[in-house]
C-alpha cells in the first residue's frame, strides 16, 4: 500500500502566497531565557536608578537604551509586552533623576530621554512583523506615553525640542517597519507569482506532450482500424497488416505515455526512476525514418530530406524538432486529404531549419490551423527563441517551417566519440 504523501500545487493563476512552514516547538531553555532577559532589563534599570543616582542624564539615558538588547528573546515572543516593560523602564528612568539641587536644565537632565530610542526600535519591530490594529495602538499608546513624560520631566524650549525630537524618532521607526513590511510582502508575492508560472509553463509543457504524443498516434490507429473493418472479409491479409499497425502504434503510445509518467514521478521515485527513464530515451530526430514509416502505414508517404552535417543536438531541440514534424504529420493524415507530404531537415552552421509541406486542401475552418497543435508548435519554437511560419501555399496546400537556433558546436575528441 502506498503511503507516500503527496501536494496538490496551486492552481495556475493564483496570488496566494505558498505556505509557510510553522515553526516548530521552541528550543529547551529559550522561553525561560527570554523572561530571565526582561527580568535583568528591570533589574538593570533599577540600578540604573538607584545605584547611579549622581550620573547625568545621558549616561542613564544610554545605559537604559543598551539594556534593552535583554528584552530580544521577549521580543519574539510577546513584542507588544517587550514594548510595555520597555516604555515602564524608559519611564522609570526619567522620573528616577534626583530633582534637588538641579535645575531642570542642568547638566543631571541632558540627555535622559535617550532611552526612548530603545522603545522607538521596538516600536518599529512591532510595526514590520505585527498586524496593522496592532501596531496603530502601539504606536498609539507609545506616542502618548513619551509626550507625557517630556511634558512632565522638561520645561520650556527644552520641553519643545525634546518633544519635537520624540515625534521624530517614533516617526523614522514605524518608516523602517512599514519598509521592511512591503519589502517583506513583495517578497511573498513575487515567489507567489513564481510558483504560480512554474506550475502554468509545467501544465503546458505536459500538455503539449501528450498531445503531440497522443494525437499522432491516434490518428493513425483510427485510420487503420477503418482500414481493417472494410477490408477484413475481402482481403484479410491487409486487415491483419492494420491490426499489427494499430498494435504497434498502441505499444508505441503506450511507452511514450508511461515514459511522461515516470518523469512526472521521478522527484518520488529517486533513481528507479531514473534509470527506468534512461532506459526509455525520448525520441529526437534520429526516429523520424519510423515515424514516416508509421505515417505511410497511415496513407501519406514521407518523402524525408536531411541536409547539412548531422551532428548531436540539444536533447530540448532534438526533442522540439522531432514534435514538430510529428505534429505536422498528424495534420496532413487528418486534415490534407492528399498522400503524399514531404519533409525537410536542414543542419545550418548557426541554426536548425525543419519544413514540412503537403499538397492537400489546406487549411480549412475546422482544419489544423486551428487546433492546439499549431499552438504547441509555437510554444516549442518560442521556448527555443526560434520562429515558426504556418499557412496555406500560393500554389496549394500547407507548409510549416520552424527556424530554431542552434548553440555553437563543440569539438569532441575522437577517443570520447
């Protein structure tokens, strides 16, 4: 019994950004870390408080802001509680300067709201990875918190500079964090749209595979069974010639098909289905004498014409040639109405040129020119950056020709060949 899971991918098109794995149970010891930091962050802004009483106010002003790099394993965790213990300590340190003996201009007041900085980072964090509500009030409640307490600690022009600088400092955080969100949502949305195109060109890659693969094949089975039932009393001879056709043809069809199978599984099958791949190669242009010999079976002769040095090709472009002239000859046994089609293969210096013409009737309105094989042709040849010309002739009938470049050849030494 298989139990081996499978994924549905997500349907072409779709926006939706792919899942995000969760993540997995915190470590040992890390939750108990994370509340021991803000346990040493208070501890800390009490002696801050207490212990450095005659230090000035920007010494307390950055001893909190350094303190609270504690508060980063609770930040994680509980960000909108990381920014309450972080604005209480903040608080905590302003009103905790000794007022005696010091005016409110003096040297023990400059710089003591420096530690709102560390909650204006905090505040940014919130803004970047929380929902929208949440960080409203979060902004919303550190706003209020900071303009309350430097209109309590700070008097006159200082008051206004402080505040002024306050507004400024939460503004350039929540700047960062909306940034870092849209960076992180473009983000999402652009593997969102990756993966939606990866599936559509894989769907349409399969398409035109079983297409070009099936549609061939069935014609000619379909020919010849007509073919056997008529003659089957008069001349059994030829009737058994069209079941061994049509015999040969399914088999055909049927090692193709399992062949796009087994790609299709070879992420799950590993290297069983590798090799059972290797030992089913896909078909290029060295089978094209079989494939004129199946479509003579069919009633249209193939008069095949190869110029130009034969060489290896790319295993796409071998590929794409072979599907094309396939294609095409499908066409001319469904739709030509003549039997005889001629085919030509031309091996260029810079690029590989693939003819086919009939002398049938052409394209009709319910002919090849407008089924899903020209269509696939055109993606082939597009795939490959070549071009493709498909039309009725002056003189009568159809030509397709295909122009794909080819890439430079390689000297191989004749011990490797």
């Amino acid at each position: 019994m298989d139990t081996t899971a499978t994924t549905t991918p997500p349907p072409a098109g779709s926006t939706s950004p792919p899942p995000s794995r969760r993540p997995g149970p915190p470590l040992p010891g890390t939750t108990v870390a994370a509340w021991a930091g803000a346990v040493l962050y208070l501890l800390a802004v009490g002696l801050l408080v207490g212990g450095a009483s005659q230090a000035s106010g920007t010494v307390h002003g950055v001893g909190a802001m350094l303190s609270v790099c504690l508060l980063v394993g609770l930040l994680r965790r509980r960000p909108l509680l990381t920014l309450a213990t972080a604005l209480l300590g903040s608080t905590l340190v302003v009103a905790g300067m000794p007022t005696s003996d010091a005016s409110p201009l003096s040297a023990s007041y400059q710089g003591q709201f420096l530690s709102f900085l560390a909650v204006d980072a905090v505040l940014g964090f919130i803004v970047a990875t929380c929902t929208r509500r949440a960080s409203i009030v979060a902004v919303a409640v550190s706003c209020v918190i900071q303009l309350l307490v430097v209109g309590g600690f700070a008097h006159g022009n200082d008051m206004t500079v402080n505040a002024v600088i306050a507004v400024l400092a939460m503004a350039a955080s929540c700047t960062v964090g909306l940034l870092s969100r849209e960076r992180r949502e473009h983000a999402v949305a652009l593997r969102s749209q990756e993966v939606a195109e990866a599936v559509t060109a894989e769907r349409l890659r399969i398409a035109r595979e079983l297409h070009d693969m099936v549609a061939h094949s069935i014609g000619i089975i379909a020919i010849q069974a007509g073919v056997g039932s008529r003659v089957i009393e008069t001349q059994p001879a030829e009737a058994r010639e069209a079941l061994r056709a049509i015999e040969a043809t399914s088999r055909e069809t049927l090692s193709g098909l399992r062949r796009t199978l087994v790609a299709l599984r070879q992420a799950d099958s590993g290297a069983a289905g590798t090799a059972q791949a290797s030992r089913a190669p896909s078909p290029g242009l060295a089978d094209l004498e079989r494939l004129a010999a199946a479509t003579a079976d069919a009633g249209v002769q193939v008069d095949l014409h190869l110029s130009g040095e034969r060489r290896p090709l790319p295993a796409d472009i071998d590929l794409s040639a072979y599907r094309i002239v396939q294609e095409a000859l499908t066409n001319v046994v469904r739709h030509a109405g003549t039997g005889h089609c001629r085919v030509s293969i031309d091996y260029g210096d810079g690029e590989l040129s693939v003819e086919i013409v009939d002398d049938g009737r052409g394209a009709t309105a319910s002919g090849s020119a407008h089924g899903f094989g020209l269509v696939g042709m055109r993606e082939r040849v597009g795939l490959l950056h070549g071009r493709l010309s498909a039309g009725t002739r002056p003189e009568g009938g159809f030509r397709v020709a295909a122009l794909v470049p080819l890439p430079a050849p390689v000297a191989v030494p004749a011990a490797a060949r």
